[in-house]
C-alpha cells in the first residue's frame, strides 16, 4: 500500500468555482459602482478634501513644468532667430502699422468731403450760385476783428469782394462773411458780426422790399444791426433779410462788388424808429463763429 501511494503521489487541489464570464462583469461593474457611490457620499461630507488637496499639491509642480515646457515649445516654433530678424519683423510691422494709419485717414477724409460735396450739390440746386467749398483754417485771435482764414486762395480762383456762405446741419444757408484778401493758397474773410462789415441789404415783408444798411455787431453777442430803413415799409418781427447786391454802389472802403443778391442773412428780432428812419436788430442765420466749413461764391449765373 505504502509502495503503491509512492508510485502515485496524490496531489491535493483546492477546487476553484468559476462563473460564468457575464456574472464576472456585472459584479465587476457593481463594484465600481458601489465605489462610485461612496467616494461621491464621502466627497459630498467633505471627506475627501485632504485627499484632494494632496492629490492636487503633488501634482502641481509637474502641470508647471509641463506648460513652460509647452510655452517655450511654442515661443521656439513661432519666434524669428536672431537680432536681425526681429528688427526687420518690427520694421516690417511698423510700416505696414503707418501703411494702414495713412489709409483711415484719407478714407476718414473722404467721408467727410462727399459729406460737404452732398450739400454744396443741394445748394447749387436752390440758388444760381458756382460754389468753391473750403475749410476754416484759423480763427484770428485779434479779439477786436472777427475774421477767419480759409484754406483756399487766388490759385483757386478767389478774389476779394467775394461772398462767403455756410450751412449749419439741419440749419439753412446764409452768408457769414465776405473775402478781405487772398492769397496764393489761403484767404481772409471778413465775417458779416464785425464792426466793419457794412453790406447792403433788403427787407422782405407782405410782398414789399425795402433798402438799408447791414452792419456787424459782435459786441451783442454775435448779432447784426440794419441802419437806414425808410419807415414806409413797417419792419416786423421774424422778417427775413438778405443781401441787396448794392454794395458796390457805396463807396464803401471794402470792394464788395462780387457780393450777389438774394443771399439770405438773418431775421429780425426787434425794431426801433429815429426821425424818418427805421433800425432793426438781427439774429445771423448761420452763427460764423460755428462754422468749419465754407463755400466761396465765385460767381452767379444770372
């Protein structure tokens, strides 16, 4: 028997169970979720935030070393190589910088242009006018004159005497000044609230006209006086007044000959009477002290 069990070596196993590979899975798959539930409950209690935090301590100082690696990575790859290179990527960037500042400005310039042009047409199209627009310049700063310098001249085709005429928005045209002298490239103009300015005028009121002097008045804020009105014709309040194209025929020191007719300059805010005459205050049309751009009558086509 003893010889037997010796040929033979028993060899003893411990008997292994195995399921059936879809149970391995669920119970698998029930564990994780079990798990699940408890890391969600624990963090919910706030169990896990020490374990987090030195989860998240460890792991700080490789996502530092990883993203300078990535920033000199992409520093390498986008960055030109040498000195020379950055200068001419810089210059390069400069011009093309200048290029593009020089194109908005023209653009911005031509905007504001076919603005000007769009009422220079709409004005030619009430009036019998030839029109040459022009920027105010300067303003003189001489507080006892009010003139302004406007950068067209004699190249152009401007003369002394010439009207000068202007249009606030939504506002209707009306003469500001006349030109007191010109140059090559730039003009004086006298605006019509100087002392100085003495133009003829003509009041319109119920069908009849009547004659007098128009003198500036920029010591009353900006306003215009009419001397000289015959009391045939009763002046009221909200009259219009315009130029009489007569000025030439005074004498006056200023040659005004090319100032037309039929410009529309004020309205008048009060009258008063002396003797045989009649005087009256009045309210520019257009204030010049406002205006920024301009239109030189050159002449009228009758």
């Amino acid at each position: 028997m003893h010889d037997l069990l010796n040929d033979k070596p028993i060899k003893l196993r411990r008997g292994q169970i195995r399921l059936p590979l879809g149970l391995r899975s669920l119970l698998v798959g029930l564990l994780l979720c079990g798990l699940a539930v408890l890391l969600i409950t624990l963090d919910g209690q706030g169990n896990l935030a020490p374990a987090r935090a030195f989860v998240q301590q460890g792991l700080a100082p490789v996502a530092q070393v990883l993203t300078g690696i990535r920033g000199q990575l992409d520093a390498f790859a986008t960055a030109p190589f040498g000195d020379a290179a950055v200068r001419a990527r810089l210059q390069e960037l400069e011009r093309e910088n200048s290029r593009l500042a020089d194109q908005l400005l023209r653009l911005e310039q031509a905007q504001v242009e076919n603005v000007f042009l769009r009422q220079q047409l709409q004005i030619q199209r009430e009036h019998p006018w030839t029109l040459l627009g022009a920027e105010v310049t300067v303003r003189s700063p001489d507080a006892g004159r009010r003139v302004i310098v406007i950068a067209r001249g004699t190249h152009d085709g401007l003369a002394p005497g010439m009207a000068v005429i202007s249009q606030l928005p939504g506002g209707p045209t009306a003469l500001i000044g006349i030109v007191e002298a010109a140059g090559p490239r730039t003009a004086e103009v006298l605006l019509i609230t100087d002392i100085s300015s003495q133009i003829s005028a003509r009041v319109m009121s119920e069908g009849r006209s009547a004659l007098g002097m128009m003198q500036g008045q920029w010591q009353n804020g900006s306003r215009l006086r009419l001397n000289q009105v015959d009391r045939g014709l009763p002046l009221k309040q909200g009259a219009s007044v315009m130029t009489a194209g007569m000025t030439a025929a005074l004498n006056l020191p200023l040659d005004l000959a090319s100032v037309p007719s039929n410009i529309p300059v004020g309205v008048i805010e009060e009258v008063r009477t002396a003797e045989n005459y009649q005087y009256a205050d009045l309210r520019p049309l257009v204030d010049p002290d406002q205006v920024r751009y301009v239109w030189v009558i050159l002449n009228q086509d009758d």
